[in-house]
C-alpha cells in the first residue's frame, strides 16, 4: 500500500486520498512526497480527468512532515547538510507550485485544470501547506478539528510556501496570529482567517469538493500572487502602511521573543524580503531561511525536544514491558487545589473518580473546581452543557473511603506532612484493590521514606503534579527503591490517559524538578543579598528565555513555601547551604509572602496586578555601584540548574537525558529556545561549559564546580547528545 492512491470517477473528477498505512495521523514523508506529485502528473496529463480533489482517508486530514525526514537528509547530505536541506526544500516548493498551477499555459493562465482540497478534520503543518496551494479548501464543519501553522511552537516556521502563500493572502498583520503564534484554529475561525473558503457539512464534503472542480472557471484557478497588478494586502513594505506594519511586526516579534528563538525573526525577515519580489523567488528566500532556522543548533534542539523527544516519552519510550495499566476508577485522597485539579483532568478523560477529603464540605468544593473550569470552558464555546454533565458524573465527592473499593489507582495529594500521608495511606490501602497501585502526590517528601507506611510498598509510587494541573503540562513520576515495573507502567498508563507528557526518575529529595529549579531562585536571590540591582536580575532571566526571573517565580509559588522548603531541607541535609535563608526569612516576618498577599519581591495594587519590584528590597540590600554584565547574571541563573541536571544524571536520578530536557522545558520553562539543559551544554560545547564552571566556581563559590562527567566528557570532546543518546536524538546531535 502507498500512502497517495488516485481513482477517477465517471464525471472525470480524479480523488487523490491521503491515507498512510498503519498511522492514525497522515504525516508526509520524502517518498510519499513523490507518489503525490507522480498522481498530480497523472491527472493533469489525463485527457478524461477535468480536475482534482485532494482529500484523507482518515477522520483528520493530516498532522504535518515526518521531521525524522531532515535528519535524515542531514546526514545524507555530509559535508555540506544547508545545501541537502535547501533542495529537498525548494522540491518541495516545486510540486507545491506545480499543483498550485496546475497545467496553466505561463504567459495566459490558460489550460489549467482546478483542484480543491477536501479537509475532513485537523490539518496543520505541511497538510495546511499543500491545502494552501490547492486553488479551493473545504472543510468539514467539526467542532473537534482544528487547522493551522503550528510549526513556530517547535522552533521552526512554514517553509513549504506557507509563510508566502499565507502572508500574501491576508497580509502581514493579519497572518501574525497563525505564523507567529501558532494558533490552530476551528473550522469557522479557519474560515474567517481565510485558510479555508468553505465550511460544510462533514457527509458533503467530497461532493462539495467535486461540484465545485466540475464547475470552476479558468479565472478560479488562479491565486492573485499569479494575475498581473496585484498587490500585497495591508501594503508592501515600501508602501506607507506597510512599513508602519512592519515596524510594528518586529517590535512585536522582539517583545515576545527577546531575540532568543531564530525562527520567529527568519519568519518576519522571508515575509519582508519576499514581499518586495515575485512570488517564485519569494519561495526561494522562504527556502534560504527556513535552511538557516535548520542548521540553528537552537532550533534542532527544539525540534528534537519539543517533537521527537516529548512524543517519544508520551508513547511511552521508557515504559516497563508489561500488561496494558490503563486506569478504570481513580481514588483521590486531599480535595485542594492539586487534588481538585487532577480530579478534573481524570474526569476530563473519562475516568470515574472518588475524591475524598476530610470534611464534606472540602470535598464539595473540590468537586466544584471542576464545574467552574467547565463553566469557563462553556463560556469559551470550549465545552458543552453535555460535556459537562458527563466530567461532573464521573467525579463522586465524599468524606467516605468505603467509596475507594474498585480503584486501580489512588493519588494521595494531603499536606506535605509525613504522618499525614502514612494516616491517608493505611485507610485507602484497606479499601482498594489489591492489585492497585497507590501514588503520592509530593514535590519534596523522599518516596521511599513515605512508602514506609504501605503494606505494599512494590506497589507504591510517587507522581508529581505541576500546579495548575490543568495547564501543566508535565508530570515527574519517581520510583522509590521498592516500586515495581507495575506500578511505573500504572503511572504512564495514567499520565497518557490525562494526556500529560512523563518522566520517569528515581528517588532522591527534590526528584529533577525541583532540585533544578530551587538553585535557579536561589540564585537570584542571592544576587540581591550581593547588591545586584535586582530588575538586573529579573531582565537577564527573562532575556535568556526564562518564563519568569527567579523574583517574581519566588512570589508565584509563594515565599512562606519557599521557608518551609528551607526549613525541612536543614532538618533533613546538614550539609546544606543556607546562604539565601536570611532574606527569605525576613520576607516571611514582614508579611510578604507573595502574590497571594499582595506583597513580595514585587509590589501590587488591590487587584493583585504586579506594579514594579518592590523598594523596600533596596533599603535592606543596597545595589552596589558596579554591576555585573547581562551575560554573567545569565550563566550564573542558568548554570545553577544545568548543573544540577548533570549531577541528578550522575546520580542515577535521572534515567534518561531526554526526559531532563522535555521535563525542564514543560516543567519550569527552562529556556524553551535551548532544547534543555542538556541540549544547551550542547549547544555551548562540553569543553566551553567545563571552562566556564571553573570560572564560576573561583568567583561566586562550589555550588559552580564542574562535575565529574560534564569534566570527563569535556576531556573526551563528547556531547550528551552524542553520549547519551538514542536513535533520532544521536543523529540530530
């Protein structure tokens, strides 16, 4: 089987259907490419055929190229991977144009014959692309379907004409929100921002299609770009109003972006330059560009953790090999904010859940959490008043544990209070199955330690939630020293089931996460306690790729947290450093908590709307009169977790390089731009990032010393990539 086959009908109208054997999403591959073009060249030299329809012989149209595909062609391409990838690029502008004209005589536009293209669901990436080129788009109107350019979300941009294509449609304004934000949109927002012309029922669709191939006029084949006198809507560049759009489009573009991710500029800079001349050789810049992004280290570690990596995790890559875990009834003990939320998000993929809590009340108001993120949803057109009875029918709210016999899974998410857990842990074990596994929800409390409380410690696991649950799309599963391939398959099973990404590591006090993300605060902190002017502090982060610089995450997550962090830390490590302790400490006496107080690193109005860092950080911690540059206040935030992800490798806490730069990225933002920590030394150079550790180390303290297997692979001129790892990820590096 192919995956482009053709057949002709009696009314000469040539279906060509998109159907890639044993995937449940069309992605395009090189030789899949040409079977396309082999069957356009076939109908556009049949004298029976009189047009085209492209369509899917799944329920989505398709979910973008096969990105395997360029680090293939990377490779194959030795010495010289720019050239090989700019002509597997400008082959594919080739036959993308030569649907797009379709037969026409070059000088009258005559001859052609129409093709449409018949979308019956999601479409994104280079579906959209080769939907672009077809001279009508119809979709089926499906409220689950969504079409889009997502391909900036990953590093990279449309390249198969889609940026010119699309920009010369609409505008540059106009394009912004689907090149340079990624949204995907529903059918009739599709259709609004003129990715498609008509929306139709989904049992019309391929006849919709065919009525209009039968009936198109030689003046409907041609796309503007195409017929003499056109013109750029919202103006070309030289054109007043199009050089205020574009001015405005940069300062746009460097707002967001803080000039750290390559694709968005490329992007801006294939629009402009190709605006300026004919459309076959604006494809030709778009091509150069889209090259450029490619050979970026910043934008391969992208793809490879943002795509190949992270679906590789969620398809379960380190996944014990035993029987099929997936949870039927989910017991949730603690009806807060985590346990509410992971209520929800169970509930949402049609598990039944029982959430217990205390008091009745508690568990109400748990329950509850779950109504107001739907009523939000509904009032977004999100979700449906029969979707919402369904999720609030799945989740029973009790104070009753009896109601906990059946489930396969429980997730304890109580105070971070040991006795606390042990108390809920006995009480749910009592009642549930014997073959269920039990979960702790904990950021910090070592598993092994809390799976001292169960009789069944083999089946005992910790999975971290990020909070909100519902937003957060990362979930940190540990393995105590006791837990069994069961449990760890139950909770990737589950995770999957959520539709989150895991990782997989083992039990160490603070896992990965956060022993990489509290060095980051504790950093920040500690340049304030130096006199570091500390918008200094918050600027670097943010000019490096950091979401949030350490200040302002300190308020998010709150400053009496980050105390108690402290104080639990001393009590458990003699060892440890408590350098920034004094002024957390003081922060919690004067009442500055946070956001949630209104007060914190920052200052806020009665709305909790941040209006500045706050003074009275200058009056205890005067700035000193010589600043460090951007770029030291940078490595020094970003080695501190960097560092901390190579000695959780060396450690054996993390399992796997993969899951420390998607689990970074997702989990606490770190530099999306860099891939990951791992990446990013990558990126540096093995050898470069021993030498700065040194440096690091001498000036600011040990915290920076260089670890014995960044030090070794320095020696050896090794990357992680390289080193460590699998497949796509080795080839890439």
């Amino acid at each position: 089987m192919t995956d482009f086959t053709m057949n002709v009908d009696a009314d000469g109208v040539a279906v060509v259907t998109w159907d890639v054997p044993g995937k449940s999403m069309n992605v395009l591959s090189r030789e899949a490419f040409q079977t396309c073009e082999d069957l356009i060249d076939e109908a556009l030299g049949r004298d029976d055929v009189k047009g085209i329809v492209i369509t899917s012989g799944k329920k989505d149209f398709a979910g973008g190229m096969d990105l395997n595909t360029l680090a293939t062609i990377r490779e194959e391409s030795g010495d010289n991977p720019a050239q090989g990838l700019f002509d597997f690029i400008m082959n594919g502008h080739r036959i993308l144009r030569k649907i797009e004209r379709a037969g026409m005589e070059p000088k009258t536009n005559k001859g052609g014959k129409p093709i449409a293209c018949a979308i019956p669901g999601t479409c994104a990436g280079i579906g959209t692309e080769i939907a672009l080129s077809c001279h009508r788009r119809f979709m089926a109107d499906n409220p689950k379907a969504k079409m889009g350019l997502p391909e900036i979300l990953v590093g990279l941009f449309p390249g198969a004409g889609g940026t010119t294509r699309y920009s010369r449609m609409v505008g540059a304004m106009a394009a912004a929100p689907v090149l340079l934000e990624g949204k995907m949109l529903d059918p009739k927002k599709a259709k609004s921002a003129q990715l498609v012309d008509e929306v139709v029922p989904a049992d019309e669709l391929l006849q919709a299609a065919r009525d209009w191939v039968l009936n198109a006029t030689p003046a409907d084949i041609v796309k503007p770009w195409d017929a003499k006198g056109f013109k750029m809507p919202g103006g070309a560049p030289y054109h007043p109003a199009g050089f205020m759009t574009f001015v405005g489009a940069s300062a746009m573009i460097h707002g967001k972006t803080k000039g750290v991710y390559p694709a968005a500029k490329a992007l801006l800079s294939a629009i402009y330059e190709g605006a300026l001349v004919d459309f076959d050789t604006a494809l030709r810049i778009e091509a150069r560009y889209f090259t450029q992004v490619l050979m970026d280290p910043s934008s391969t570690a992208m793809i490879r953790s943002l795509f190949l990596n992270k679906e590789a995790l969620e398809k379960g890559a380190n996944r014990p090999d035993v029987a099929d875990q997936t949870v039927k009834k989910v017991g949730i003990l603690g009806a807060g904010m985590m346990g509410a939320g992971i209520a929800y998000v169970s509930a949402m993929a049609g598990i039944e859940v029982v959430l217990i809590d205390a008091a009745q009340e508690s568990a109400d108001r748990g329950k509850a959490y779950s109504e107001g993120l739907l009523d939000k949803g509904i009032q977004r057109k999100k979700v449906t008043e029969e979707k919402k009875a369904q999720v609030l029918g799945q989740i029973t709210a009790t104070t009753d544990y009896d109601a906990l016999k059946g489930c396969d899974l429980i997730v304890e998410a109580v105070f971070e209070d040991p006795k606390v857990k042990a108390d809920v842990t006995a009480k749910a074990e009592a009642v549930m199955n014997a073959d269920g596994i039990f979960a702790t929800n904990t950021s910090t409390l070592p598993i092994t330690m809390l799976a001292k409380a169960s009789s069944r410690p083999e089946q005992f696991i910790g999975i971290h939630f990020f909070s909100p649950v519902d937003k957060m799309l990362l979930v940190e599963i540990i393995k105590g020293k006791q837990t069994g391939d069961v449990a760890v398959a139950k909770a990737l099973d589950f995770v999957r089931q959520i539709r989150k990404t895991p990782i997989v590591v083992n039990d160490e006090r603070f896992f990965y996460a956060n022993r990489c993300i509290l060095p980051y605060v504790n950093e920040g902190v500690r340049m304030v306690q130096e006199g570091v002017e500390p918008a200094l502090i918050e600027n670097a982060a943010k000019l490096v790729g950091m979401p949030l610089g350490p200040l302002q995450l300190t308020d998010e997550t709150s400053i009496d947290l980050g105390a108690k962090i402290a104080r639990a830390t001393k009590a458990g490590d003699p060892n440890y450093d408590d350098t920034t302790d004094e002024l957390i400490f003081w922060m919690e006496e004067e009442g500055r908590l946070g956001r949630k107080a209104n007060a914190g690193f920052y200052s806020y109005d009665d709305k909790g709307k941040r209006q500045g860092l706050w003074d009275g950080l200058e009056a205890r911690y005067a700035t000193a009169d010589d600043q460090p540059n951007v770029t030291e206040v940078q490595h020094r935030l970003l080695f501190a977790q960097v560092l901390e992800a190579v000695r959780a490798l060396e450690a054996g806490v993390l399992m796997d390089i993969r899951e420390g730069d998607v689990g970074a990225i997702l989990g606490w933002g770190f530099a999306p731009w860099s891939g990951g920590p791992f990446s990013w030394l990558d990126i540096l150079g093995t050898a470069y990032a021993a030498e700065r550790c040194d440096e690091l180390s001498a000036t600011y303290g040990e915290r920076f010393a260089c670890p014995p297997l960044l030090r070794e692979m320095a020696e050896k001129g090794q990357s992680f990539y390289g080193r460590f790892g699998t497949g796509e990820d080795a080839k890439a590096a």
